[in-house]
C-alpha cells in the first residue's frame, strides 16, 4: 500500500476531526524533532556521498511524501547528481494494497546504464517499492538502490529493506516534514504520529 493510501485509511478514522481548523482536536506525540531528523539526514548524505563518490547518480522521488526529505537531503551531498520524480498508484482494495502499482507520472529519460536512487519518505509494507524496484530493473540501470527516511518494520508484507535507511519507527500514523494525513500537516517540520481516538499509534 502506498503512503498516500494508508493516509486516506486512516484519516476516516479521524473524519470528526476534520473541520476544525485549527487542528487543536487532533492529539500528536512528537517522534523526531527537527534536530533528529537533521542528523539522520547527514548521515544518510555521507553515507551516499562515499558509495556514490566520483559517479554521477539520479535521484528518483516518489511524489509526495519524499519532497522535503529529497530537498534537504540533496543539499548535503557533493557528488554529482540529477533528479526526477515518478508518482505511483498501487491496486486493491480501499483497505487493503496488492502492491501492483500504476505509473501515473513516469522519469523523463531513460535510465540504462546509470546509477538510480530510489527516495522515498516511508518504506511500510514494501509491496510498492519492491514491485517499483522490479519494474525500473526491466529498464538495465547501472545500479539500482532504494533510500527510505524512514522504516516501518512492523508493516513489512514482504523480504524487502532499503539499503539507506534514516529513522527505524514503531507502526503508527505518521505525519509532518511532508508526511500527510489527507494533504494536511506536510508543513510540520518535525515528525509526529497522530494519537487521537480511532488512531493506531
């Protein structure tokens, strides 16, 4: 299931607190403040700044979750790089994701031959980022790895881990630094989960 469908899932739990707003009903636990997540994001730059070193690597975001993550992590890398963005529809149910995705917005260029990054915002269940991993290897890239901020293990469906990880959370609602519940809170800049009645933080 793709972030964006977990939050429409979970954001009817919260239906009676939509309308205010000031999202004042809404209870929120800070995860990471912004500091932790400044860290995490440091080290996951050096990390990739010292794989990657004297090669020219893309940087494919998936839209919209990673966009804050992907600007503030391209910041601190030195080496040399281009970017694009993809933006994914999964298959299933209104509950439950078969993983099958739909490209609705695919890469400009072609990426045989050339080192791809894969940035996302939470890698959970792993059905979408793995059949998305599969469907880009059919294109012969260079190399191919995924970087995730953060890891929701308790969600994993299937044998799949991201070779960069920056955060490793508990199941929970997770919003803030881009991170929505139905295109609210992107603009939190720390990371909290949402604690309210219905929720399952």
């Amino acid at each position: 299931m793709t972030s964006a469908s977990f939050s429409r899932i979970m954001c009817a739990k919260h239906e009676e607190l939509q309308n205010d707003k000031n999202m004042g009903r809404e209870q929120k636990r800070l995860l990471f403040s912004r500091e932790e997540i400044d860290n995490a994001v440091i080290a996951l730059s050096k990390k990739i700044n010292s794989d990657y070193r004297g090669r020219n690597v893309l940087l494919v975001g998936i839209l919209k979750g990673c966009f804050v993550f992907l600007a503030d992590l391209i910041r601190h890398l030195d080496i040399e790089v281009t970017v694009d963005f993809v933006i994914l529809r999964s298959y299933g149910s209104a509950t439950v994701s078969s993983g099958e995705i739909e490209v609705i917005k695919d890469l400009h260029e072609s990426i045989e031959g050339k080192d791809v990054l894969i940035i996302e915002d939470i890698l959970d269940t792993g059905l979408t980022l793995s059949h998305f991993k599969e469907h880009l290897l059919l294109r012969d890239p260079r190399s191919l790895k995924v970087c995730a901020l953060l890891d929701k293990k308790a969600r994993r469906k299937v044998d799949f881990e991201a070779d960069y990880v920056g955060l490793t959370i508990e199941d929970g609602f997770i919003v803030g630094y881009g991170i929505d519940c139905d295109e609210r809170y992107r603009n939190l800049p720390d990371i909290w989960v949402l604690t309210g009645e219905g929720s399952e933080a």
